[in-house]
C-alpha cells in the first residue's frame, strides 16, 4: 500500500518543488465521477474534501488484517491495532510539530475540539461576570458552545468586530481584552470567507494579559503550515475530514499544563486509572480525555491523509490553493454583477460571492446542472452575512487537486447563470 502522492520533480531552475496535479488527481478516485454527464467539478472542499487512495486503503486494511479495540487486550490483533492507533497520534504531534503526544487528544472534529475546551477549562475556569471574546468572524462552531458556557456560569460573550474586507480589527479586539477576560477563541482561516487571521499576534496580545487562546484550525490544517509551539496557542483543534482524512475523527492539541488541570469531559472506559463505587481516579493525558472506544479506524486514515499531504508538500499545497484564488478571483470578478465577499490581504482557499439579482440556491441548483459542487448558504456563519446585510452568499473553495480548468467550467457556469436570470 502507498501513502505518498505522485511529486513531480522540481522544475529545473525553479528552486521550488512542484506536484503534478493532473498524477494526483488520478489518487482520488471519485474526480473521475460524472455528474448530469459532465465532468464533476468539486468546489466545495471547505464542507468537506474527497479522499485519496491511501487513505481508504489504511482504513481497509486495518479492518481485513488487524482491527481490534484499542489498549484492552493482550491478543495479537488488539497490540496491532493500539500500536497503529498511537502511531498516528505520532503523526500528528509531528503535523503540529508539538512537543508532546499527551498534547494530541482524539476527538470527533473541531466542534467537539471546542465543546471539550468550553466543557472543561471553560466550566473551571468561567465565573458570573467574566468574558469570553471571540471574533465575528467566527463559525457557529466557535460561538454557540461559548454561548452555552456564558448562559451556564452568568459569564459575557465579546465580539472582535470586523472590517468591510472581512479582517478582525486587531485594536478592537486588543480594547476588549479585559482582566475579566477568561479565554479567547478565534478561528485561524474563516470558512466563509477564507481570510486568514493574524492568529500569532493575537496569542500575543492575549498573553500578554495572561488570556489563554483557542485556535479553531478546522479551515487553516488542511492547507497552511501548523506550528503549535512557535503560535504558541493553548489549544488548536481541527476535523480529519477537511483536510483529505475519514470523517468522524479530528485533534484537540492542548498544552499539557492546561490538560493536566483540567477536569475530564466524558465519563466511561480508558479514561480511568481506577474505579470504585467510592472514588474513581482518571487517566493519564492524553486518554484522561478519550472516553470511550475512539474511532480506530478514522485516526488511522487521517494519519495516512497527513502523510499524504506532506509527500505532496504543505507548502506546495499552499502555493497550488493560492493560485488558483487568484486566478478564480480574476475571472469571476469580470462577470457582471458578481460581488466578492470577503477582500482581506490575507485570505485562502475560500472565494464567497453574490450575483445580482440571484438567489445563492438558484446559482448552485443551475451550476450542479454543470457538474460544479459549489456550496450555497450562510456556511454556519449567520453573523457574518448579517455584518454584509446579506441572507447567504455561493462558495467556492479549493483544494490541492482542484485546476485553473476546473475554475474556467465554474466561470462558464455562471456565465449561464447571469444569462439565465438576465432580466
Ligand atoms: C472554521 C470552522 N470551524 C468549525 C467547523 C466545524 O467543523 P466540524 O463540523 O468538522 O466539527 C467548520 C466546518 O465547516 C469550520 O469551517
């Protein structure tokens, strides 16, 4: 079984590698898929990205060889599996180059990543009166469960405003750190309009205050390069399912000093060390924090997704989704009447748009005629169309297979589209 991309050698004189995108491509076997007989065109990878090879042969191979639960049994297949199992958490810390691999929690996702921190740092460390800022920026991801710990404890919710690109305003959010500030929370690149936030200089300035920070990374660990010692965040968490991985299975990396500290979220199996009707002492981290049979399975693929992308190359995966922003950016801001969303100096990936005169449903019903995924909606990020008085917008978001044709096809679809609703 492979885990690496196909590379293309570095172009000579270029001083950069490459990868031939048309060879990876060929990895990812549901790109050749057709839908209404046209080629699909696959341009909603912010929801979610499609799989490559690898990825779902680990996920196979583990269940026809060697599946067994995890860390219970001393049967061949059980130590295979626990050993598979702990060598992506490996992965992983490496991914995130963190120090630790009791820093590197299992969890479902980002959202779980989050109602974890919120459940259990959060409820020990938030009292009546207390803040919590945020940006309003944010997926609701990364505001409701803040909201339910402000409900529970009597504690505020801040909001970061921000600007008409779709940039935090950095002074704003420096006013309204405050000594009742308890944490802060804030997402690395924004789903629904792809800008990248400043998010080293906004650990800084929190800890400056002596305020923790939670980084959301669900948008920025399938395509920026992650280091969560020179961020120097408290937490990072983040889905296996966007960045080329199983669903169901996602990171929560903390720092162990708050890990240590921090109560359990869940109750059950493998997070105890000991129990007794009279007291139960708990686990030591990282499984203090996995209650429960994980899902062995998905952190074994997403392991192979990671080694996947680095054959390819963060960097490289980088530079391809820049590309072809740019180049989606050129085109489609000729069309008339389409509206970009979001202009920050710092954006990735994510192009958000409005078409005059167009319900973002009737854009994406007529471009799935075309072949073209793109997703339609407020992208759980319902402040963020009200901060642009607007209901929804249409999203187009890239990932390391997407190509500048894929982007032509999406401008001719629309271009049909613009015909279509004319008046
Ligand atoms: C920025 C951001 N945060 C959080 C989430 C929630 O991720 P999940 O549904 O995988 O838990 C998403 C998903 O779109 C996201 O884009």
């Amino acid at each position: 079984m492979s885990t690496t991309a196909t590379l293309r050698p570095p172009v000579p004189g270029s001083g950069r590698k490459g990868y031939d995108v048309r060879k990876v491509r060929g990895d990812f076997p549901i790109l050749s898929r057709r839908v209404y007989g046209k080629p699909l065109v696959y341009f909603d990878n912010a929801a979610t990205t499609q799989k490559p090879r690898a990825v779902m042969d680990a996920v196979r191979a583990l269940y026809e060889k060697s599946y067994a639960n995890i860390h219970r049994g001393v049967h061949s297949l059980s130590v295979e599996s626990s050993e598979a199992y702990e060598k992506a958490r490996e992965k992983m810390r490496d991914f995130l180059h963190a120090g630790d691999a009791r820093e590197i929690v299992f969890v479902r996702g980002t959202t779980e990543g989050i109602n974890l921190v919120a459940q259990t740092y959060g409820r020990a460390n938030v009292r009546a009166g207390d803040e919590i800022l945020i940006s309003a920026l944010e997926h609701h991801s990364n505001i409701v469960p803040w909201q339910i710990l402000c409900e529970e404890k009597g504690a505020r919710l801040q909001i970061a405003p921000i600007n008409e690109r779709g940039e935090i305003r950095l002074e704003e959010l420096e006013r309204r750190l405050s000594k009742k500030t308890k944490i802060v929370a804030v997402s690395h690149v924004s789903n629904a309009l792809g800008t990248v936030n400043p998010v080293k200089r906004i650990i800084a300035l929190a800890h400056a205050r002596g305020v923790p920070v939670l980084v959301d990374g669900a948008q920025a660990a399938p395509r920026l390069a992650v280091d969560v010692r020179d961020l120097d965040c408290d937490f990072y968490t983040f889905s296996g399912h966007k960045m080329y991985g199983p669903s169901g299975v996602g990171i929560l990396y903390g720092k162990a000093e708050h890990l240590e500290t921090m109560p359990p979220y869940q109750g059950g199996g493998d997070m105890i060390s000991s129990v007794t009707f009279e007291k139960t002492t708990y686990n030591i981290l990282p499984y203090k924090f996995e209650a429960g049979t994980p899902n062995i399975a998905g952190a074994i693929g997403l392991g192979v997704a990671v080694d996947y992308m680095r054959s390819l190359g963060i960097e490289n995966i980088e530079a391809h989704e820049s590309d072809l922003l740019s180049y989606a950016t050129g085109r489609l801001s000729a069309i008339p009447g389409l509206r970009v969303i979001g202009t920050a100096r710092e954006k990735a990936a994510v192009l958000s748009f409005t078409l005059e005169g167009v319900h973002p449903h009737d854009v994406g019903t007529v471009l799935d005629r075309e072949g073209v995924a793109v997703r339609t909606g407020h992208h759980c990020a319902q402040p963020v169309m009200d901060f642009f008085k607007i209901p929804a917008t249409s999203r187009a978001s890239f990932a390391l297979y997407n190509t500048r044709e894929e982007v032509d096809v999406l401008a001719a679809g629309l271009g049909k589209v613009v015909e279509m609703f004319r008046p």
